[in-house]
C-alpha cells in the first residue's frame, strides 16, 4: 500500500507553482455551496493557470504527472495547456476540501466500509461513492476532466459496487448503471492518486459537496 497524497505534502498543489503562491480556489466553506461563486472561482483559477503554462511551468511538475498531462493532451487531441489547467484545479479542489471539511486521507478504502469516500485518479478524475445500500451498492459518479469529454460524453453514474480501493491500484466498478444502453455494465479506473473517506454521518452534506464540485468542472470550463 502506498502513502495517500495529503494537502500537505501534495507535490502539484497548483498554487504553490504560480507566483506568490496563488490563492485558494474557494475562500470559506460557504463558498463551495454556493453554486454561482464555485462556478466563478474554477474558471478563475483554470484561466489563470492556462497563462502560466509553458515549457517553464511544466518541468516544474514531477515527470509521471508530465507524462500523464502529455498522453490525455495526446489521446484527445486537446491543447496541453487547458489539459494541465483542468488537471490541477481538480486536485487542488479536491486538496481544498480534505483540508476545510477535515477529511481523512487513506491509502486504501474496503468496499464493506459502510462509509462513502472520494477519490481522484492520476488521469484526473473525480469519483464519489455514497454509503452503501442493498448488496453493497453505492451512488457512484465518475467525472472526468473537461479536455477528455470528447471521447466520453458526461459523467458516468449509476448504482454499482465496488472494489477494494487503494493508491496506485485501478478502481473496478460492476453492477447496474444508468448508461448501460450505451456502455457495458461496469468500468475501470486509471490507478488512484487520492483517496479520503466521507464518514456516513455527513454523506448528506457531501452529496452537495460533490455534485457542486462536479458540475463547476464540467460545465464551466472550456
């Protein structure tokens, strides 16, 4: 098992690569309910990273995220710049909420937990689950970032279980899903960056969380 990526050992926690440090992406844990200021404060910080990128700014970044950057750019023909904009605003986010919610970072999550969790894979996804219910199934999203939609429209999400998690390792999901028209029943992950667990008193409140998250990502940055 692998250490988990904390936000404070994170090595691509954007900020810290642009002058001065750069600023949270959200001020308050009231800023990240409120839909419009999320929304509004992504685009800022994908737009101001989008400037900063450059031959400098890249080799600043651990040769396995350069590569990761490079192949998505690569694989969906999407301009290298806004790719690595999109990939880091994402961890940052999800950096930003371990920290203000007080989340657990954990190198492996058990799929009998009876908690919920999130996850970001190296590719830059963001997954959710919900706590379990019947057969162990969870509410599962799986939204990737905005340069690689065009070979995958939207987010998947459906009622799946799920493997055991662990950094470094793929995610496997199976059961029913609300595509399964359009795509085989169940998917697999790149390998994990991050993983924290959402603890089942507050799924509730981080159900808002994530689809808040989800939605600022997909929808307000292009």
């Amino acid at each position: 098992m692998k250490k988990p990526d904390t936000p404070s050992d994170h090595s691509v926690d954007f900020r810290h690569l642009l002058e001065g440090g750069g600023q949270p992406i959200f001020e308050s844990t009231a800023d990240i309910f409120d839909q419009g200021k999320l929304e509004q404060a992504v685009a800022k910080a994908v737009n101001e990273i989008a400037q900063k990128v450059d031959d400098a700014f890249l080799a600043k970044l651990p040769a396995d995220i350069n590569s990761i950057l490079y192949r998505i750019a690569a694989d969906h023909q999407a301009d290298i710049h806004q790719v690595a904009a999109e990939w880091l605003v994402q961890q940052g986010l999800f950096i930003e909420i371990v920290k203000h919610f007080g989340l657990k970072s954990v190198g492996e999550f058990s799929s009998n937990s009876l908690d919920g969790f999130m996850a970001l894979t190296m590719n830059g996804s963001l997954l959710t689950g919900t706590t379990p219910a019947t057969g162990l199934l969870r509410d599962i999203n799986y939204t990737r970032i905005p340069s690689r939609k065009e070979s995958w429209k939207g987010a998947v999400a459906g009622k799946m279980a799920i493997s055991d998690l662990d950094i470094g390792q793929r995610a496997t999901f199976s059961g029913r899903r609300s595509d399964a028209d359009r795509n085989p029943t169940g998917f697999t992950t790149s390998p994990l960056r991050q993983i924290c667990v959402i603890p089942s008193g507050r799924m509730k409140e981080f159900e808002c969380i994530t689809r808040l998250t989800r939605d600022s990502m997909t929808f307000t940055v292009r």
